[in-house]
C-alpha cells in the first residue's frame, strides 16, 4: 500500500514579507483574502495584483453561492495564479476556483461535472487548524441540497503550500481555539484510521504532542500564551494535514456537519461536540484494538489511567478552551436526531470508511442522542 503522499510542495517563511519577497506577487496573479488581512500584511508592501476580497461575497463557511458569485467575478481578470491568503474558508474555496467552475458549482461536489484544473493555486493559511494547504479536500455547504459535502480529488490539490506563522498574530482567541482543535481532531482520527502507516502515525502523533503541550501552557497562564507557540501550533496543523491526507478523517467529522450546516456552527467547534462521544462509542465496541494506543498517548499528556475515562479527563482539560454543549443549545430539535442520521449515513460515506471501527446507523443515531 502506499504509505505516504505530499502532493504540494511547502515553503516555510517567518513573515509575509519574505515569501512576497521569493513568490513575487503580481499582474498575473489573483490575492484571494479578507481585508483584515490585506491591510496589515499585503498593503505595507505595495503589492500591484488583482484582488478579491471574500467577505463581499458572504460570511461563514464555504458555500456553493459564495464559490458561483466569486467564480462570476473571477471572470474580471486575466491571471495564472491564484494565491489563496486567508483561513478555511478562502483556501477550500479557491480549490474550486482553481478549476474550470461550472455555473453552478454543486455539479462538482455531485460529480455531475468533472474537475478539470486551469490555474495555479499557492495557498497561504492564516489559521493553525485546517491543514489543508497539504489536502485535496474541499468542503462546502450546498445550500440547494441541505447539506455539507466535500470534494477531493486530485485536481484540488494546491501546487504549494506556505506556512507564515506571522499571520496567523491576529486570529481572535476564540477562532485559534476552533482552528487549533480541529487540527487535533484530524491527528487523532487519522491515527485511527484503517489507511494510516507508520508514516502517517509519525505526523499524527507530533501533531497531537505539540498541540497539547501548547494547550497545556495556554491553560496554566492564559490565552495570550498562545502568541509564543504560533510556530508550533501551524507546523502542528500542517503535520495533522499531511496525516488525514493519506489517511483520512471519519465519524466525528462526518457528523459535524450537520450542525455545521444547519446551524452554521463553525468547522473545528463542531468538530468538538462529537469528538469524546465517538471515541466513546469506539472504546465500546473495540477496546483492546488500536485505540489502546490512543487512551495512552492523551493520559501520559494529562497524568490520568488510559481506560474509558481517558476521554472524560480529555474534555475536562479541553473544556478549559472551548465549552462542550448540548446540540439543543444550537437549535436542533428531537426530531433532528433521526434527520442527521440519515443525512451522515447518506452524504458522509467518503469520511465513514475511515472510521476506527464501523458505526451502524443505529449507533450513529445513538451519539446524536447522546448529545442532543
């Protein structure tokens, strides 16, 4: 089997300065960003390039409305390159924008239409937790069809991922906690899944060390502690990248996206609502596999048994970051738990595969429960 693939090449700079000084940005390129990034780090350099700023075209996560309007207004300039200077949104984003976009781009996440890949596409990440400069999954909400779905396929891979720890100073708080515990989440489940290698245990296994002992010091003196582990936290996110990138993700973020698209709850934070729950489930029915390995590697970081207790313990300590809450709290009714369900089981089958053990329907429908 194959163990290991990086597909882009990954350029590593401290500031934005530096990679503008090797990258060059000009005429012939698309800056798809926000403006609050544009203005402190592309401004100052008086960069001359055609620009897009996301926010004109919505708010929140991708979407298939966002990716037909910005698409449309692509259509303005003559470029090669795409370089795509911002969080989850804009990066999943110009994946899609990066190929021949369809009128309505939902015929690529169907598979009505195929991909095809016209420009060059450097991604710059300003956030610490999606890693997927390294991945060719895209996920968008498809407001037509009341669901999120990805693509991921190879013409959605970036040419070259660039990793500037300086911009990712700004991110609020509260936006490095959900960016930083998806990138966790993606270590853990990749380390689970039936397609990892010793490869990519070795990237999970970093990932998860480095974002918990940042967590760690975080907890102990506060959130600005942050600021002094932004290196290791984007590297960390960038290893969990390349991780479920061979491996893949499975059930807690097949059934986050849900509520993330139903009541537009955002990525990473979504993630965390079902994380310890399916883990629970797991530990259920396969507690002597793989997972043991799982259990020790979180109770050595918090001094605590590595039985089925390991994962109260873990949403103790992450609870410190980000509160746990009932899916109700959201807006989700009772009804909704057999809705979801059927909605996972349905749309999420590229995640489900990789799950450390199957779910039954019937069991997946149990964890919303649980949770609701």
């Amino acid at each position: 089997m194959q163990a290991l693939r990086v597909v882009p090449k990954v350029f590593y700079f401290d500031t934005f300065k530096e990679f503008n000084d090797e990258f060059k940005i000009g005429k012939d390129d698309l800056l798809v960003t926000n403006e609050w990034m544009y203005t402190p780090y592309v401004a100052p350099l008086g960069i001359d390039t055609n620009v897009i700023l996301q926010e004109k075209f919505g708010s929140g996560e991708p979407s298939d409305e966002m990716i037909n309007a910005m698409a449309a207004e692509m259509k303005k300039y003559n470029f090669k390159r795409i370089i795509a200077f911002g969080g989850g949104t804009i990066v999943d984003i110009c994946k899609v924008l990066a190929l021949d976009v369809p009128e309505q781009s939902v015929d690529l996440f169907t598979g009505k239409v195929p991909p095809k890949k016209i420009k060059e596409l450097v991604v710059v990440p300003t956030t610490c937790g999606t890693g997927s400069e390294v991945t060719n999954v895209a996920i968008a909400e498809l407001k037509s069809l009341h669901t999120k779905k990805g693509i991921a396929v190879e013409e959605t891979y970036a040419d070259t991922a660039v990793l500037v720890p300086e911009t990712v100073k700004g991110l609020p708080y509260k936006f490095f906690v959900t960016s930083s515990i998806d990138a966790l989440i993606h270590a853990i489940e990749s380390y689970l899944s039936p397609k990892a290698s010793p490869f990519t245990e070795m990237y999970s296994l970093k990932a998860i060390e480095m974002i918990m002992a940042g967590y760690k010091e975080v907890v102990a003196k506060g959130e600005d502690e942050r600021l002094k582990y932004l290196k290791d936290f984007v590297l960390a996110s960038n290893y969990a990248g390349i991780a479920f990138g061979n491996a893949g993700c499975a059930a807690v973020h097949a059934l986050s996206y849900s509520i993330g698209a139903a009541f537009h709850v955002a990525h990473g934070e979504a993630n965390y609502q079902f994380f310890t729950e399916v883990f629970k489930m797991y530990m259920r029915k396969n507690p002597d596999g793989k997972i043991k390995q799982a259990n020790k590697i979180f109770a050595d970081i918090l001094g605590c048994t590595d039985g089925p207790e390991v994962y109260d313990e873990l949403e103790k300590f992450l609870n410190k970051l980000i509160v746990k809450k009932p899916l109700k709290d959201y807006g989700m009714t009772e009804a909704q738990i057999d809705e979801f369900t059927k909605s996972t089981v349905e749309n999420q089958q590229r995640l489900l595969a990789n799950n450390y053990v199957p779910l039954s329907d019937a069991e997946i429908r149990e964890i919303f429960a649980n949770l609701y």
